[in-house]
C-alpha cells in the first residue's frame, strides 16, 4: 500500500513571495489533514479535510494561508505572502476516518513533509 | 496550560535499560491517545495508541493510560540506541505535545 505523497520535499522562497504543497492521501482515506511543524515543536494542526470539507480549519492563518480538498482526494496547502515565521516542515497525514473514539482508524499516517524556508 | 505537556528531555538511558515517557492532558474530554515515535528530519510515525486506562502492551512498547489522574505515559522495554528520537504524545483531538527526546547509549 502506497503511503501519503507530498511534493514538494524541499522549499526556499523570499518573504512575500508566494508557494504552493501537494498532498496525495492513502488510497480509500476520507480524512486529510495539513499540519506546521516548527523546529523542537510538535505538528501543529492547520486544517482538517473530511472527504472535500472542512473539519476544523481554526487554527489556519487565513489571512495567508489557504487549502482545498476539490475533488474529496488530493489537496494543496497555499501560503500568500510568506513570512519568515513560515519556515517550518509542513505535514500532510491521512486516516480512514475521523471523528470516531476509540477506533484505529482514526489512526493517522503521515507523509515525508516540505520542509519551507523563507528568507 | 498547554493542552498537552510532555517533558522535553533529552532523557538519557543506557542500552538494555526500561525508558519511561511521560505525557500529561488537560482536556478530560479526551479519550484516546497516540504516542508517535520522529527520528530526526523524518515524520512522525505511529507507535501505539490506547483508548482504556490501564495497560497495552505490544512488543517492547507498553502505553499506560490514566484519566482520572490526566496522563498516558509509554514504556520502552530493552531499550536499543535505533530507539533514540523524539517521542510525540497526541489526544484524538489532534493536539500534540512538543516531543520528548529519548538518546540511549551503549
């Protein structure tokens, strides 16, 4: 089974300028999600897709940040204009389902993650 | 009070030895937990996730569970220096800790 795909792996932008992520899920996963990963911190949550919905996007700067999920599969992570506070790794993961307690899957698998450097 | 606190280590132990990571939550509505193991510039992957208070055991990984005290800790048994990472705790309301780091050491 293939795992989450992301393009691309590695990212140098200018502040103000603009970049785009790819994510592909797990075959069959509803649930999508974007997470920020600042270096020695944990993932922090962007946005939450469930099928072609959002979940959960409270956590999404959307002054600058934007995403969709238009066809309930792959989706793309949008920062416009960068800052230098967006130098981070961002994650995509995917799980079967959400929403459930006490279920695996829930369970999410991640990606390899764009690592994104603004100067 | 941040959602979900782990210490940040490093924790240090020497190889063959029992590491206990701990991971404290604020929030009492949540009901399951993962703990994800992220070697250095990797992703996270997944280790364990417990749902019951008590005891879940898989292989060397043993996960405890405590809601009424607000913890879920993990215990790596016969620890290996392939273990050394950042060990990432997160509640099904997809808040994660910072990480403790785990160095073992022949």
């Amino acid at each position: 089974e293939a795992g989450v795909a992301q393009s691309p792996r590695y990212k140098i932008i200018e502040k103000r300028q603009s970049v785009a992520f790819w994510c592909n899920p797990i075959s069959g996963h509803a649930t999508l999600y974007w997470y920020q990963q600042i270096l020695g911190q944990g993932p922090k949550l962007l946005i939450q897709f469930q099928n072609n919905g959002v979940v959960d996007d409270s956590q999404l700067p959307k002054d600058r940040f934007s995403a969709e999920r238009l066809k309930g599969v792959d989706s793309t992570l949008k920062i416009q204009p960068a800052k230098l506070e967006d130098s981070a790794v961002y994650l995509c993961a995917s799980s079967l389902q959400t929403g459930g307690v006490r279920k695996s899957t829930d369970t999410q698998y991640f990606g390899p993650g764009t690592r994104l450097t603004v100067l | 009070q941040k959602e979900v606190e782990q210490n940040s280590g490093p924790l240090s132990v020497p190889e063959g030895a029992i590491a206990s990571l701990n991971c404290t939550y604020s929030d009492r509505g949540s009901q399951s937990f993962f703990w994800y193991r992220q070697y250095s510039g990797k992703s996270p992957e997944l280790i364990m996730f417990i749902y019951s208070n008590g005891d879940k055991e898989d292989g060397r990984f043993t996960a405890q569970l405590n809601k009424a005290s607000q913890y879920v800790s993990l215990l790596i048994r016969d620890s290996q220096p392939s273990d050394s990472a950042t060990y990432l705790c997160a509640g099904n309301k997809l808040i994660f800790g910072a990480g403790t780091r785990l160095a073992v050491h022949p």
